[in-house]
C-alpha cells in the first residue's frame, strides 16, 4: 500500500521569504500522480500543484513549485515570496488510480510571520 | 461554474443515532470521494462512487455506507453512531476518467457526537 510522510508537523516562515515543506512517499508503481493541498482555517482544501511521476519536469503555479525526486521517493513544496495568506494546513497526497483515491500525508502547518 | 456543495454544514448527533450527509458535485463531474479528517487520524478515504457504482473502499467498518444518485449526487450514511465518528466528514469531485486528475473538495459537514 502506498504511503506518505510529511516530516515537519509546523514550520515558519517571514513574510515575503521562502521555505519548503517536505514530503516523502512509498510507491511501487511507476506512473502516479501526486498533489499539494492547502487547508485554511475555513477547513476549506484546496489544489495548490500537482505533478505527474512520469513528467521529468517539476511543476510550478505562480509562487509555487516543486522539487520532484522520482528516485528519491521525494516530493517537496517550495513557496517564493510568502505570503500572509499561504499561512495553513498543507497536505501532500499520492493519488492511487484505482478508485480514485487519494492517500494523505499528516500535514504540516505554515505560520507566515509579518 | 458552482463548486461542491456539502450539507448539511454542521451536526450535532447522540450516539447510537443514525446520520446522512449529502455532497453534490461539480457539474460535469461523475466521480465523487468521501474522506474522514480527524486530529487523531488525519485524512482518511471512506469510499469512492462512479457512475452509481462503488470502485473503491477504505478500511472502515460496515456502518459507514454511501450511495450515489444518476444525477452524480451522493450521500454517506453512518449507523449505530459512535464517540469515534465525531470527524469532517469532506467530499470531493472529479470528472472520474482517470489520469490522476484533479479532485476538487467541498467545505465539508462537520460533525459531532455526544
């Protein structure tokens, strides 16, 4: 079964700096999906990225981007220029195809600081 | 277009009660997934429904079950409730064609057992 690990529970960053968040997966699948959501206090989830396995090339939206580490196992989260409305919840998920599912990490918490 | 809807927001239930939930996806979209978020146990993926069927399940017991409609509505229901149910109970949506494509949340029905 897949697996996904976020190793850093909180981290904090200043406004307008970066910081990356971490994540790890266990697959033995060589074509997946993986995503970045983001939970603010509203509980509400968000799409932040999404990178597909098979795709050498790291995915980026605006201010976000990821490191991509196929070999690795390895999938992390930077964001550019924080800012204070980034401060939330972020999940990195694997997507299994079957049943369209998706397997959550635990989380780590961003704090932006003004 | 409307994003997914989730009703109703918030519940307050007895153990032993019965609940449903309802989540209504993104037009278009014929998949929709039900994830359980506790502070204990984090994400967690109930079930997944497509076109009316079930293609996918977590490991959860017997008295949570859900249903979808031919209009691509779904409902989850969980019996004989329990302390432990207490949960955001969050669905999601997608257009269910595979490809590790995009699930889109809604705000989620909160629930609480006493």
């Amino acid at each position: 079964a897949q697996t996904v690990t976020q190793s850093q529970p909180e981290m904090s960053v200043q406004e307008a700096e970066t910081v990356t968040l971490s994540c790890t997966y266990d697959t033995s699948e060589s074509d997946y999906y993986l995503f970045w959501y983001k939970q603010p206090p509203s509980r509400q989830m968000i799409l932040v990225i999404r990178q597909e396995a098979y795709k050498q090339q790291n995915a980026t939206e605006n201010r976000f981007s990821v490191n991509f580490q196929k070999a690795a196992k390895s999938f992390s989260l930077k964001i550019s220029d924080s800012q204070l409305g980034d401060a939330a919840m972020y999940f990195c998920a694997y997507h299994v195809e079957y049943g369209n599912k998706l397997v959550f990490g635990a989380g780590t918490i961003l704090r932006v600081k003004s | 277009k409307a994003g997914v809807t989730q009703t109703p927001r918030y519940l307050i239930k007895t153990r032993g009660q019965q609940v449903t939930l309802s989540c209504s996806p993104i037009s278009g979209h014929r998949s929709v997934s039900w994830y359980q978020q506790t502070p204990g146990q984090g994400l967690q993926f109930l079930f997944e429904y497509f076109s009316e069927t079930q293609r996918n399940k977590g490991n959860f017991p017997g008295r949570f079950s859900g249903r979808q409609f031919s209009n691509s509505r779904s409902e989850m229901n969980v019996s004989t409730l329990e302390l432990g149910d207490s949960a955001l109970y969050l669905c999601a949506s997608s257009v269910g064609q595979g490809g590790g494509e995009t699930q889109y949340f809604g705000p989620g029905t909160r629930l609480l057992v006493l």
